[in-house]
C-alpha cells in the first residue's frame, strides 16, 4: 500500500538571517514540488523568528524516500549545515485514501484562474487585436483566494528568479492586487517588501505624483503585471519607475498570452518571469 509521509521540523532563524532562510527554503520546496512532493512553511512566531517546515509525499514499499534523493538531500542538508538540524523533527506516516491528493499552491491557482478568468468567444483586445479568449485575470486577482495564492505564489517566483527588490508595484489597475498580494505575503514570512501604484498620469492636485505608495528614488524594484499581452504597461511602468530614480531587475506577471510582450521586454532589456503562459491556462 502507499504511503503517505510527513516529515515536520521546527526551525529557530536569528532575525537578521530570515532572509537568508527564506532563499534557502525556496530551493528546498522547489527541489521537492519537482519530484512530486508538497512543501509548506508556518512562521510561528516573529522576533526570534520560529518556523516549522513541512514535506509531504507518498512512496510505495521499498521506493526511495523523497527527501534522500540527491537533490532534496542535498537541499535539506544545505538548510541545517547553514542554521541546525532544528528540533522535534518526527516522521509520520498513514496510508493514502483513494483519491487523495494535495494540490500544490501553484495548482490550485491555475484552477482558479481556469474557472474565474478565462472567457471563449470573440473579443478585441485593448492592442486592437482580435482574439478567440479573454482572460479576465481581475476576477482572479480580486478575489480572497486569488490574493492568498498569488501572494505565495508570486514571492516564490522572485526568489526563483533571484530578485530581491525592495518594492513591487505596477500600472494601475492590473498591477495593483498582485503587487499587494505580494508585498502581504513578504510580510508574513518576516521579509521587507513595499508596494506602489503607477498611475497612468500624474495626480492632478495634491503633490502631483505619479508613483503612489511605498516608493523611493534609488530602489530596486520589480515590476508588476496581471496579463502581458505586448509588454506596452510593463513598459510605461517601468519608464515612469526610471525617471523616478528607480532600478527595475524585471517583470513579474500572473499571465503571459505569449504575443510577443516577452520579446519586447527582452529586447529593451528586462527579464520576463510569468506565473502561467495562456497554453496552461487554456489546456483543460
């Protein structure tokens, strides 16, 4: 019979290296979430910062354990050679029931947007295309799941990625949820990140800005997006970040419907990186 293992550790991480552990944790759950496995993290507590790791999977009799293979191993030895084996680590194990299956985070948000943001039938795009789908991603980004995944999904994403910026923000009002939902999930698992709103024309009143929220002249910042289509928003956004003194490392965005804006992007320079291409979303 298959079984189902759990493997838990609890984990204590000085305040100044969370950062650190967190980089370290991503490639562990990617190494597992590769091979079949799920992996989540609970910060316990802040301060001296507490976490508790979890791997789950299933193996049959006889199979070899997930988190012995070279590359999980490797990523878990890399963790307690770095911050100790932690503590009150326990196996536990019970038979799988029919059927059963955890679904990813990443799953579960390529479902949501299936079912919330992909509309078939005759449209025009705002480039003035035609087009025989619409993904209408705000339904998704709006809503109280969408926002949760997106967040946990997305802050993983940068760190796959390599970006560390110091805020993330967008052209209003596409960007707005997703930076949000990325900054709030930073600031639960004890990181710093801002958020900030492009506007698409300076404020009329008031202080005039163009970029509102957490934003400042020399930061290192990502660049927010729901649907890239042919990169013009990434673009306005990023120019108005630059002659705001800002530094762009790149473009996260939840869709890419593959029509060119990645080319775009790269070829004045920034790096693309897309939660879900419109293939995935369309592939039922």
């Amino acid at each position: 019979m298959r079984q189902r293992r759990l493997l838990s550790t609890r984990r204590a991480v000085a305040p100044e290296r969370v950062g650190e552990y967190l980089e370290h944790w991503a490639r562990l759950r990617a190494a597992v979430e590769e091979r079949g496995g799920h992996a989540w993290l609970f910060q316990a507590a802040r301060g001296e910062s507490l976490f508790m790791e979890f791997i789950e999977w299933k193996e049959a009799p006889g199979e070899e354990s997930l988190p012995e293979r070279q590359e999980v191993g490797g990523a878990r030895r890399a963790l307690d050679v770095a911050f100790g084996p932690g503590q009150e680590e326990e196996w536990r194990e019970a038979p799988v029931v029919a059927g059963e299956s955890r679904v990813s985070e990443r799953e579960s948000l390529l479902r949501l947007l299936r079912g919330r943001s992909v509309r078939r039938g005759e449209f025009v795009l705002a480039s003035g295309a035609r087009s025989s789908y619409y993904i209408d991603a705000r339904r998704t980004t709006m809503s109280g799941e969408g926002l949760r995944l997106i967040g946990r999904v997305g802050l993983a994403a940068l760190d796959g990625a390599g970006w560390r910026p110091d805020a993330i923000g967008g052209l209003t009002l596409g960007a707005d949820p997703v930076a949000y939902a990325i900054a709030h999930s930073a600031a639960l698992a004890g990181r710093s990140l801002e958020a900030f709103t492009v506007r698409k024309e300076p404020k009329a009143h008031g202080m005039g800005r163009r970029i509102e929220g957490a934003f400042e002249p020399g930061m290192q910042v990502v660049i927010a997006e729901d649907v890239v289509t042919t990169g013009e928003s990434a673009l306005k956004a990023i120019r108005a970040v630059e002659e705001e003194g800002g530094r762009v490392l790149g473009v996260l965005a939840v869709v890419d419907r593959e029509e060119g804006g990645r080319q775009r992007l790269e070829t004045e320079g920034y790096g693309l990186v897309a939660l879900f291409t419109a293939a995935e979303l369309l592939a039922e």
